[in-house]
C-alpha cells in the first residue's frame, strides 16, 4: 500500500476493512483465509472507517468531502457533506455514539494537495461534528482545534478524546490530544490536555475495556513510530514499537483483544492482554 488508514474490524464479516488513500481505495483481509482483496475502489480517497449500530459500515471521504453510510445492500448514503450551504474541507476520521450519533473531524488534510483527494479551497474553519442521529442536523461541537483528528470515546461514553495534529504543517502546532466532557450525549463540556506527544504526533486513538487510550504515533522519528498507550489519568503505560509510521488503529478479533495497526505501507496485528471497548 502507499498509505494505511481507518482501520475497522468487520467480525460478521470475518475481516479488517482499511484505507489506501492515495492508491484510493479501501482493503480487505480475511481472517480465517490470510487473503487480501480490494474491497471498493474507487474508494473517494476513503479515510477514517467505523461501523454504526446497525453494524453498517461509516467512512470519512477526502474526494467528496463528506460522510457517507455503506447500507447492507452496497448503496452509500451521504450523511454530510456540507455545513451552512458550504462544502465540508475533507473529513477525516469517524466514531459513533452509543445513541448512534456520528462524530467526525475535519481538518482539511485531503484538499491540502492532490495526493490524497483533490486540492481545493477551504471554505470552512477546521471543526469537530456531530450528526444527529434521529434529524440527521449537522451541528459543530468543537471549533478550537489547528487539525482535529483521531477520536475516541470512552468505555461509558461520558467523555471524548480528540487528537491535534496542528503540529504537522507548524513546528509549534500542537501535538496533543484532549479529553473532553460529554454533556447530554449532544455536546462537548470542560476540555484539558491529556497527553503530549512531542516530538511526534497523535493520529488515530482507541480505548479499551479499562479505559486506556491506545495512541498511533509517529512523525518524530523512528523513536516515535508506533502506537504509545496511556492510563486514564494520562500517564504513559506502554509502547508499541514499529518500523513504520503508525497512522491509525482499532481493537478486533473474536475476542476484541487484537490490535490491527495501519503503518505507512503495512497493516501489523498483535494480541494484547485486554479488549477493545464497547459503548453500552
């Protein structure tokens, strides 16, 4: 592959759906064959992938510059793609409440330059937003971010960690990811700092079952690439070390206790001594 992203665990399915950007489009493994296929290309330079309550599949899309919905026929449905009558910038990863809401980022990067999606003009400051699930109203819950990125909640949905990527096109840009209070299950509370991950950056993040945040890592050298994981007051518990730069991550497996790991070129899998979470 060229570049590796929005990993997500198909377990009906018996695979891992993935993200090439550049190459445009979206891969399969298959668990129980090792075998590896093109699930959809052309992919609309797919990104971030998650899958709704429903278990349908939800993927941020540099190409049309929205969200759309894979409905268990193969039809997609176009969630967002525009806020106040103005084209979103490029969405870029993607999670769903335990109420079905879907909340993504979008900080532009595929409209940045050609390779990843098409470059183009921002009309729209870089933002965090939830589409409601009921309405189907695009409301933004966060407008204070340089380059929103990776989210995620945690086990009991009671708050939602977002990554700053800022520092990737501004040498003091921030490199961190926040944590931030969910008030009524419709908007983000009180935020602080959780961690700092200088000299590199923070792409996509996971928690598990206990609560700890599993961070993609990289950007910093090959000191930095992999996937840095940290206890629920923030302290880092642990790395994973990898040869390539980590952009993204999920929990999968029959017992959620396997890390798929999209790095550059290369999907790395390993079990680990916990489970992903899952919202109640």
């Amino acid at each position: 592959m060229r570049w590796t992203e929005g990993p997500v665990y198909m377990g009906d399915w018996g695979c891992l759906l993935w993200s090439d950007i550049p190459n445009n489009r979206i891969m399969r493994w298959t668990e129980d064959t090792g075998a590896v296929s093109v699930y959809r290309q052309p992919s609309h330079y797919a990104n971030g992938n998650t899958r709704d309550r429903q278990g349908r599949l939800v993927t941020c899309e540099h190409d049309t510059r929205g969200v759309t919905r894979t409905e268990f026929d193969g039809r997609r449905t176009v969630l967002a793609d525009r806020y106040k009558g103005k084209p979103l910038n490029a969405p870029n990863d993607v999670v769903v409440a335990a109420d079905g809401a879907v909340w993504f980022s979008d900080p532009g990067y595929g409209i940045l330059h050609d390779y990843e999606g098409n470059k183009a003009a921002f009309e729209l400051p870089t933002a965090v937003y939830r589409i409601d699930p009921h309405t189907g109203a695009l409301a933004v819950v966060a407008d204070d971010f340089v380059k929103p990125n990776g989210l995620a909640f945690s086990p009991d949905g009671t708050k939602l960690y977002i990554a700053d990527t800022g520092g990737s096109h501004d040498p003091k840009g921030p490199r961190h990811v926040r944590v931030f209070d969910v008030k009524g299950g419709t908007r983000l509370g009180r935020s602080k700092v959780f961690a700092d991950f200088s000299p590199g950056l923070a792409d996509g993040i996971r928690c598990d079952s206990d609560g700890n945040l599993w961070c993609s890592w990289g950007w910093g050298g090959p000191a930095t690439n992999g996937v840095r994981i940290h206890a629920p007051h923030g302290d880092k518990i642990g790395m994973i070390h990898l040869p390539e730069i980590c952009a993204n991550l999920c929990f999968g497996g029959a017992k959620r206790n396997r890390l798929f790991m999209t790095g550059s070129t290369s999907i790395y899998a390993l079990y680990v001594d916990t489970q992903g979470a899952q919202l109640p």
